[in-house]
C-alpha cells in the first residue's frame, strides 16, 4: 500500500526510527553543544555519489523527520536535529554530503538555519532562502 511517497509496510521502520533519532540528536546536542558535535564529524571523507535510489530514501527520511519535529514535538526550527539525521543516514551510506550551518542578521536579529548538500547541491532546500545565510560552518 502506498501513503504519500511511503511504501507500508515496508517503510514502517522510518517511521519507527525517526523519534528515537530526534531524541538521542537532541540529547547530544543539549549534552555536549552543536560546535562540539560538528567537530566530530569533521575528517570524515565519504566517497560515494547519491544515486536515484538513495535520494528517494533521503526524501522519506527528510519528510518524515520534518513531520515528526513539527507536529510530534512541536518544534518550529527542525532545520538542525533534521540536517544531522540526514547527514547521519548518508554517512552510514558512505554518500558524499555536506552538513551546512549558516546564519542570517535582520533587523537586529541573528537567525541560523542547517541544511545539507548532496554532489554540492542543497537538498530539498530553497536556494533563495539560503542564499540570505552567511555560512559559519561545512563539515
């Protein structure tokens, strides 16, 4: 049966796996900081481009992940706990990525945003809205 762009129940698992990946990011972040944990990622030097096949699974993990953050626990920013879980999911994959942290001052008003860039390429972002971030970080 197919819902959306999900195949049940052969992608239950992302379902699954996304709240437990919200959770322990969200822990790390508050234990150790973000700064900390972009260290430890930094060195990392995946080799393999994304294929058609990986971009679908990265697209279901990206929208279910969006949707768990905004409706579950109602967080208004899910930009940073969701960049590190896509980013995760393509290092575990050994998939070229980049995770990209960038901020945004209006108004007096520092914003920041995370995202991730697939063979250089934003995803599944909006190149204007980047576009206004100055880029602090690229691991």
């Amino acid at each position: 049966m197919k819902f959306k762009s999900f195949y049940l129940p052969k992608d239950i698992y992302i379902f699954v796996l996304i709240p437990f990946k919200i959770i322990y990011f969200r822990q790390i972040v508050n234990r150790i900081g973000y700064n900390t944990l972009l260290c430890r990622f930094e060195g990392n030097n995946f080799t393999n481009p994304a294929d058609e096949s990986f971009i679908v699974k990265l697209n279901k993990f990206y929208k279910a992940s969006t949707f768990f953050l905004v409706k579950i626990f109602k967080d208004p920013n899910p930009c940073m706990i969701r960049s590190l879980i896509l980013y995760q999911l393509c290092s575990r994959n050994n998939i070229k990525a980049s995770l990209v942290t960038g901020v945004n001052k209006k108004k007096d008003v520092l914003t920041g945003h995370s995202w991730i860039e697939i063979n250089g390429e934003p995803f599944n972002e909006d190149k204007i809205f980047i576009s206004n971030f100055t880029v602090i970080s690229e691991v």
